[in-house]
C-alpha cells in the first residue's frame, strides 16, 4: 500500500474531476473547499480565470458559533446562491473538490439548489421522481414466499 497522505490523495482526485469538470461564462463552476473549521465556495469562470462571487465562514456576517458543521455549510451554499443570483448567474457546474459527495458537501450544493442555482435541475429531479412513484405500485400484491433453509446434516 501506497504511503500517501489523505491530502495528496484527495489533490490527485480534484485534478482527476477538473478534467471533466469546466466552468464557462454562462455556467460558471461552484467550486468547494473544506477545512477541518471551516468552509469555502466560490462560483468561478475558468474561460477567463475569475472568480465571480464567493463565501466562506471565515466572513464576518457568515461566521457562526462553529464553521465546521452542517449548518455552516448551509448558510455558505444559501448565500453563495443569493450572491450568484444577483450577477445573473442561474445555472452553475457543481465541483466537489475531490470530496466526497456527502455531509458538508451535500448539505452546502443542497441549500444552493433550494436556494435558486439550477431550478431546472431540481424540476427534472421531482419529475423523474414523480414517474417513479407511478411506474411502482404500491404494494406488491403477490409476492413469493421465503425459501425454506436445508437442514446441514452433522
């Protein structure tokens, strides 16, 4: 096994993302950075190289009594989303800095999107969701009876 530290591990995996994962001027990518106390967004342009609006719970009217939790994280994907919304932009590329997508993440992409980034997003999801719930019957009317266990000879 490879002596590699969590950290370079997770570098060698957000440049693996950023391959795939581009920004452009109509939908610029909503880049995450997570520390142990606190959290980072920024919305960033990577045809021009600018960022265009970020947050973090290292500002004053977004610190909170920690800024290492799941409420933090919140607040940071709420304001990102306002910030965003007031220059325009309606549609971002999420880009999960090698994290996993889970916890602070999903907490902070998840109150962006209640938030207004990626309406469309969200009303495809309760479509697909919707056709779901009406694909699947309720309740199974017959369903086999469990198979019986052989008895092992001793």
């Amino acid at each position: 096994m490879a002596n590699t530290s969590r950290a370079t591990v997770r570098e060698a995996i957000h440049r693996r993302i950023r391959r795939k994962v581009k920004g452009s001027g109509e939908r610029p990518r909503l880049a995450v950075y997570r520390s142990l106390n606190h959290i980072y967004a920024q919305v960033v342009d990577d045809q021009l190289g600018k960022t265009i609006v970020s947050a973090s719970t290292t500002e004053k009217d977004l610190r909170g009594s920690s800024g290492g939790n799941l409420d933090a994280a919140r607040r940071i994907g709420k304001a990102i989303a306002e910030r965003a919304l007031e220059k325009g932009i309606e549609s971002v590329v999420f880009d999960r800095g090698g994290y996993l997508y889970h916890g602070r993440i999903k907490a902070l992409t998840d109150a962006a999107r209640e938030a207004g980034l990626n309406k469309n997003e969200m009303e495809a999801r309760a479509a697909e969701e919707a056709a779901k719930a009406e694909a699947m019957p309720e309740e199974k009317a017959e369903e086999k009876p469990a198979k019986k266990k052989k008895k092992q000879k001793q």
